[in-house]
C-alpha cells in the first residue's frame, strides 16, 4: 500500500517534469519510480537503488562477479531514448499520467553488467544512445532493446 503511494507520487513527479520540458531532473524520479515498482526498498521504506543490482538482469560475465564496486547498473535503454519517448508524449499531447507509466512499465528496466562492459559501450559510443539499427524498420534490431548491448558483444 505505502508503495503504490510512492509510485504514484514518483509518476506525478515524472509527469510535472515532462509536461515542463525539464527532463535534467529525469534519471533520480524514474530510478525511484522503478525502485518502487518493484518493491526495491529499505526496512523503512525509501527507495534503495542499490537493490537494483541485486534485482536486474546481469550480463553473462557479471553473473559471475560478487564485488559490487566491479559492476555497473545500466538502463536497458539509454536516458536520451527514454526521454525522446517521452517527448514524443508531449509533442502529440498525450502526456498523461497514464500514457507515461505506459511507456515506463513498457521500457524502464535495468541490467547490471561489468565495468570493462560498460567501457566498451562507452568507447563505442553506446552509452547514451541506441545504434543507428535500433530505429531502422527494416532491421533485426528495429526497437530492440538489447541492440546496442549486443553492438558491442554484451551477452545475457
């Protein structure tokens, strides 16, 4: 019960933020929106991010990999795609508190990889946006999520 109050309130916060074209502020309310959503909390109940690495899906190479200072969590799909989906809410007004816990259930999830794998997105340029692919209608990779982990040979 006191979840379902947080999340509601994360989405208002996510909803004022869109509305106002103010998505610098994005990345700390959709964290605690999908720490919320998925029970991810301390004993007294504030959102506890670091539950994410225990909760995410983890590359084939970090499932071996205990030391959490070694990992990284990841957003599946990186915070500019998320926000351009966002936008798009906005620039067809359709941002709504219910259109936007849509998209967020739909595509906010997590992985936890290595640290040498999240170099290889970044050295690829990876890190903050999806390959070209990943928005070509003809491609295997058309709206894949995983496109840009498999760019760079990041398994699961």
């Amino acid at each position: 019960m006191i979840n379902q109050f947080h999340i509601n309130l994360e989405l208002q916060h996510i909803y004022l933020e869109v509305y106002a074209e103010r998505f610098h502020y994005l990345r700390r309310f959709l964290e605690s929106y999908y720490c919320y959503q998925h029970n991810l909390v301390t004993k007294q109940g504030k959102m506890d991010w670091e539950g994410i690495f225990r909760h995410a899906q983890r590359s084939k190479a970090a499932s071996h990999i205990s030391n959490r200072k070694l990992l990284v969590r990841e957003m599946t799909l990186p915070l500019p795609a998320l926000i351009g989906m966002l936008k798009m809410l906005v620039r067809d007004d359709e941002a709504s508190i219910e259109n936007i816990q849509q998209l967020l259930d739909a595509y906010l999830s997590y992985v936890v990889i290595t640290r040498e794998e999240h170099q290889a997105l970044k050295k690829a340029g990876l890190l903050e946006r999806m390959p070209s692919t990943y928005y070509q209608e003809n491609s295997a990779d058309f709206h894949l999520a995983s496109s840009r982990f498999s760019a760079v040979d990041i398994t699961f």
